[in-house]
C-alpha cells in the first residue's frame, strides 16, 4: 500500500452562491521514500491539495487514503491524531512561535502528541540532535527574531521532524529565501529524503523543483507528470 493515494479527489469552494471547484479529479499516489515537487501557476491548487494531502483540510469527494487509514471517514479528532502522527509540515512563512526558543519551538508539536514525564524526556533529545543535524545547536536558547530567514526555516524543519512524522509537507519552503539560502534548505530536504523521509515540496521555482525525483503540474484542476 502506498504513503499516500488518492482516488478522484474534487475540492469545490463555496462562497456564498458561488461554487468554484478547484480541483477536478485528482489521482495520485505517492510511495514511501519519494521525493515530490508539485508545480503549477499561483491559484492551480497546490496549497489545496497539500492541504488535502497533509489532512489540514478534506476532499469534497474522492476517496483519500494515508498511511493505510481511510481518510474520508475520520472525525476532525481523528484527522488532528492522524496529522499529528503522521505528517510535518514545513510553510513558506517559517510561522514560529515569536515567544518560544529555538528549542521550545522545536518541542512544541510534541506538546500535542501527549508527550510527558519521560517521553518529554526523549523528545527533547530528538529536538537537540534535529538541530544538531540542521546545524544550529548553538542557537538552542534563541528566540525566532534573532535568527535570519535561512535559520528559522531550519528549525521549522526540525520542529516538522519531532515527532518523525512518516510524511514531510513543505508549501514553498523557499519562497521567502535568496537562492543560496534556498539551496540550502532543499539540501536539508534531500538528506531528509535520503534518510528515508517522504517529502512532499510544493514550489513556482523549477531550480527547486529539481531537487525532488518526480516532479508533478497541477492544471486546470488536474494534474500532469
Ligand atoms: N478557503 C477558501 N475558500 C474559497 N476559495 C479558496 C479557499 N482556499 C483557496 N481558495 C481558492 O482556490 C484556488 C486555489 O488556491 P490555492 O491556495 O490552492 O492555490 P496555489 O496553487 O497554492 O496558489 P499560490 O501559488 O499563489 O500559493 C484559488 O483560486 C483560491 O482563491
Ligand atoms: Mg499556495
């Protein structure tokens, strides 16, 4: 069984009277191990289907099925444990904790998944080797304004990891980065990748497209290899 498959999956947007679907009839799996970039013009549906793919959001229709549960039959509590366990994700605007360290930042989606006593204990060594490996275990007892942008994508990358999701998300994780900083950040992703993580970059930016293995086009609500 694949991470990840959809079976015609349709989102459709409701604003008032007005109905615009927005995806069409989405198939798509995705293997564990891969290393996918979604690319598509602003407005195709990326972040809707990374939404979708991450269970931030469901389907309208179409069957969705990840890490071997149904996803169109889950509560939103369900959904929330099934994210929490499963999924990391990684968004354009790094979206810190201003009032937290580094560290704290890192431990907080551990704070969700029930952690306590002596598993805060061992999160809190997988948070300081996730820096470590990210290069900014010197920064621990920073709080997010006193580091650059490159850094504080770093360490939403760790904090996306914490709790070794099977699946990493990451909408635009360079969109905010000048090109070399970029580079970086998607040489973090690939050794992710290497390690065995499925990640999952959503991106206009071909340069950063070519990072990932397989590289899929959203159009017109559909998509394209
Ligand atoms: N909550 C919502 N309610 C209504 N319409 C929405 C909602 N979210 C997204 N849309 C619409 O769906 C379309 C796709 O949006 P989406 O954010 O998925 O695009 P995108 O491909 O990620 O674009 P960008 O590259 O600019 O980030 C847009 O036309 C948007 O207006
Ligand atoms: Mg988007």
């Amino acid at each position: 069984m694949p991470l990840c498959l959809m079976e015609n999956i349709r989102k459709i947007y409701r604003i008032g009277d007005i109905q615009v679907e927005i995806l069409k009839g989405i198939n798509l799996t995705i293997e564990r191990g891969e290393f996918v970039a979604i690319m598509g013009t602003s407005g195709s549906g990326k972040t809707t289907l990374m939404n979708i793919i991450g269970c931030l959001d469901t389907a309208s229709s179409g069957r969705y099925v990840l890490a071997d549960r149904e996803v169109s039959t889950l509560t939103d509590d369900e959904l929330s444990q099934i994210r929490n366990e499963h999924v990391g994700f990684v968004f354009q605007n790094f979206y810190l904790f201003p009032y937290a360290t580094v560290l704290e930042n890192v431990l907080l989606p551990t704070l969700y998944t029930g952690y306590a006593g002596a598993r805060q204990d061992s999160a809190k060594k997988r948070a300081i080797e996730l820096l470590k490996l990210i290069g900014l275990e010197g920064r621990s007892r920073f709080r997010p304004n006193q580091l650059s942008g490159g850094e504080q994508q770093r360490v939403a990358i760790a904090r996306a990891l914490v709790n070794e999701p099977d699946l990493l998300l990451a909408d635009e994780p360079t969109g905010q980065l000048d090109s070399k900083t970029a580079s970086e950040i998607m040489d973090i992703l690939s050794r992710m990748n290497k390690q065995g993580k499925t990640v999952v970059v959503v991106t206009h930016d071909p340069h950063i497209a070519e990072y990932a293995r397989r590289i899929i086009y959203i159009k017109d609500g559909l998509i394209f290899e």
